[in-house]
C-alpha cells in the first residue's frame, strides 16, 4: 500500500471577514502599515496587483517586518521582484476603522523550493526504474494520495537506493520526522524518457522536542483576534500552543486539561509576528504532560494500536474509551493484554469504571494528538466482557472486499481502520445489519463498531 505525502499547510484563525481565494501576479513591494496605535514597525510586505495593495500574511502568520526581503515558505524574494501567489483574499479593518486588504498566501507559484513533512517510511517505497542501464533498479519515490508516482528521490545528485539517507553530511533518522525541502528536475532514464525526480537539498526535524517548558495553561486574548489562543504561562512569558503550526482555540481535550492546569510541554520554540509588527512566541506541540489527577468514565477494550514509530505496530491495543476518545494504558499489561493491573487489582477487557489517571498528550505520524494515561485507581461501575457487549457477527472472514455485520443490538456507527491505525472511512447506521464495501482497501483492517447504547466492539479483517 503506497503512502501519501503530508504537505505541510498551516491554517489558522483571525479576525478578518473573507472576500475570495484566488491567484494573483504582482510585484513585492514594502509600503506603509495600517494604522493601529499598538503598532511598533512602521512597515509591512505587500504585493501591487493591478492598482491594489495587498498585505501579505503567508499561512495566517504575518512575516517578519524586519527583514529585508519577503520569505514565503522557503522561498526568498526580493522587494520589487515579480510572483504568482495562491492565497484568500481578505479585509481588514485598522485602528482608524479604515478598511485594507490582505492575501493570506497559501502557495508560490513556480517555488525553487518543493517541501513535504514526511519520514523516510511515508516519502515512499522503492519502485523500478531503468536508469544509466537497462536492468530496472530500486529506487525511493514520492507518491500522492491516490498512488501516483509524482518524484525519485536523489540526493547530490544520485539516485537514493539504501535505506539510509545522508543529506548536507546529516544522516537522516527513519524514526524521526522531517521537513524535506528540494527542488523538482527532469532527468532522462536509459531509454532517454523523462524521468521526475525530487533532489533532496536540506532537511529540517519536525516533530522532535528541542524546547521544553513548565507552566499552566490558560485561553490568552494576547494576539488581539477573535478568539482566545491556548497558552502556556511559565510566570513570565506567554506559549501559543500549535499542532502542526495551527494555533489552538481551545483546551484540545477539555476532560483533561482547562484553565491553570499544570502542564510541561515539549516541542518547538519560534518567534513569530503579529498584525502590528510584535513578536510572540509560538510552541508546537510534540508532548504535554500533566501530572494533575482526572476522574473519566469509560470501558476498557480493544483499540487500533497508534500510529507511531517507523513502523507502526498491526492489530489492537488495550485501551481505556472514554468520550468518543482511546487513551491508550500504561499500566502493567497481563494475559497476554486482556487485563490490566491497577494497584492490587486486576481489571479485565470489557470492565466499565471511573478511572482516576494522569494523562499525557502525543502525537502521531501524521501530528494529531493520541493520548497515553496511568490509572492509578479504579472502581468498577460493571463488569461485562465486549464478548456480551453484542453478540457480532462479521463475514466472510478473509473477504475480498464486501462484508456483512450482524449485530444483537443497534449499531450506531462503523469505523474502519488500517493496520497503522489511519481511519480509511466511517459510516452512521441505525440498524443490526450493515453491509461494508472495502474492497479499495488491501491486506488488515480494523472494524471499530459504536452501538447506540455507547458501547463499543473491535474486530480485524483480513482484506485479498
């Protein structure tokens, strides 16, 4: 199964009304900024189209004032140079209530610089290529979402065959995450067909914790939008929380963490600008830990294994669900994870119980937050295995892609799983029979069922 890049897009909140998203040609230009008495740069980026001024924001962040030419992603351009940008077109209002516009760039037309977020394990898979010889060899390639080969990766100008990867004398870790910025060049293979290739310039870590930070979380109207941003306040400065670089409107999951909860957050540190030219500091989260004690109620069952790691693990994990949400044990595991142990007591599959536990925040390969806690004391509210959940049926088993559910209670929603936990669909039923057609999928799926009752079941389907 061929995986698909993540670009990395950013897109956040802020207080403008939206006009259209649309492409645009001008020049860049440094112009007066808006009026607002808060404002401490005199200047901004702006692009001239057409007799209009267009401030610049690139992902919903404004850019550096200060610097001398306007960066868009990794990308550097002159004032008074040329560019095609992609981007919503938006109005503002200054302090003076005088209206102005702005493009929130979203892409450069004609980049020098391609960049995707990715491991080596999601960039792609070997695949042939007839290339100095007419004996096909195996090289890594680019895929997009729908299987396409899009680029052969190389690096200083060679094709990249060996797992391991070294680029500018880094050797690039295949657990870890990375931003990959290159450029795209045409070369011809043997037969001299032109052959896509995605040269591999310089590589950034991404999801790797290089800052670290103690504090408590709290809703801050310090950026002056709409909308509060969550933060950490370490008692002398403000952190605005992001997950994959979006800031956060909320507590991201309010059963464990509101207002002065303490929190130490790993991740990465940058400095960014607002609307008036004032930097603020942002911290995208790869951990938060809290060590204050929540009570939850939910059942303990099986659960699609996170998707971590290079490889993630196939199959279930033992998970305590609890608000439409898997927060995967941490205690001690026995025959053979069926149960857990929890002080002196064991506590089997199936158990439903208000669970007291600390909490830690994760995120997986494709940078959403899944969920690790301890129990550190439980009581039983019942007892009843998943196997008297419902009684479930589900045929045939292997299948080539149609299959039957039949259920002893309601089902009120189906979810399908690969085996590294990516959810490839979901459907809402009200019924004890269901038909599923998933014979786009190949090899293991997981078959989360959700009947009316809340209760939940797993099952594993072998796909041919």
């Amino acid at each position: 199964m061929k995986k698909n890049l993540i670009l990395l897009i950013t897109l956040l909140v802020a207080a403008y009304s939206g006009i259209a998203q649309d492409t645009i040609t001008g020049v860049v230009s440094r112009v007066a900024a808006p009026y607002f008495e808060q404002n401490v740069c005199d200047s901004r980026f702006a692009i001239m189209a057409e007799g209009e001024t267009y401030y610049v924001m690139v992902d919903n962040y404004w850019p550096n004032p200060y610097l001398e030419d306007l960066v868009i992603h990794y990308d550097t351009i002159p004032v008074g140079n040329e560019v095609e940008v992609v981007g919503t077109i938006l109005e503002m209002e200054d302090g003076n209530g005088e209206r102005f516009g702005v493009i929130d760039i979203q892409e450069l037309i004609n980049a020098d610089y391609l960049y995707y977020n990715s491991r080596i394990y999601w960039m792609g898979w070997l695949s042939p290529i007839a290339y100095q010889n007419p004996d096909p060899i195996e090289a890594y390639a680019i895929y997009n979402i729908n299987g396409d080969l899009l680029y052969f990766v190389a690096i200083d100008g060679e094709l990249q065959t060996d797992y391991t990867w070294i680029v500018n004398g880094v050797t690039i870790n295949s657990t870890s995450q990375y931003i990959f910025v290159g450029t795209h060049e045409t070369w011809p293979d043997y037969y001299g067909e032109p052959v896509p290739v995605f040269n591999l310039v310089f590589a950034i870590p991404f999801g790797v914790a290089t800052d670290n930070i103690e504090g408590t979380l709290t809703l801050s109207n310090g950026l002056h939008m709409d909308v509060p941003c969550l933060a950490v306040n370490d008692g002398t400065d403000y952190y605005y929380l992001t997950i994959k670089e979006v800031l956060q409107h909320g507590f991201i999951n309010s059963a464990l963490y509101e207002e002065n909860t303490p929190v130490t957050v790993g991740g990465v540190k940058t400095a960014r600008y607002d609307i008036f030219g004032s930097v603020f500091l942002s911290f995208d989260i790869v951990v938060l830990q809290s060590l204050e004690e929540k009570t939850l109620y939910g059942i303990l069952q099986d659960a699609p294994c996170p998707a971590v790691g290079h490889v993630p693990l196939p199959g279930l994990e033992l998970a305590f669900y609890s608000g439409n949400k898997n927060y995967y044990l941490d205690n001690e595991r026995i025959n053979y994870g069926s149960a857990i142990i929890v002080g002196n007591d064991t506590i089997w599959r199936g158990a439903e119980l208000a669970a007291t536990l600390t909490s830690t925040l994760k995120i997986n390969n494709e940078f959403n937050p899944y969920y690790r806690v301890y129990i550190s004391e439980a009581t039983i509210t019942t007892n009843v295995q998943e196997s008297s959940l419902s009684e479930i049926q589900i045929y045939p088993n292997p299948t080539k892609g149609f299959v039957e559910i039949v259920s002893e209670q309601p089902i009120n929603s189906i979810y399908v799983y690969d085996y590294m936990g990516c959810e490839l669909l979901n459907r809402s039923y009200n019924s004890k029979q269901v038909s599923l057609d998933l014979k786009e999928f190949k090899d293991m799926a997981i078959i989360q069922i959700v009947f009316e009752n809340g209760q939940t079941a797993s099952r594993k389907v072998v796909i041919q």
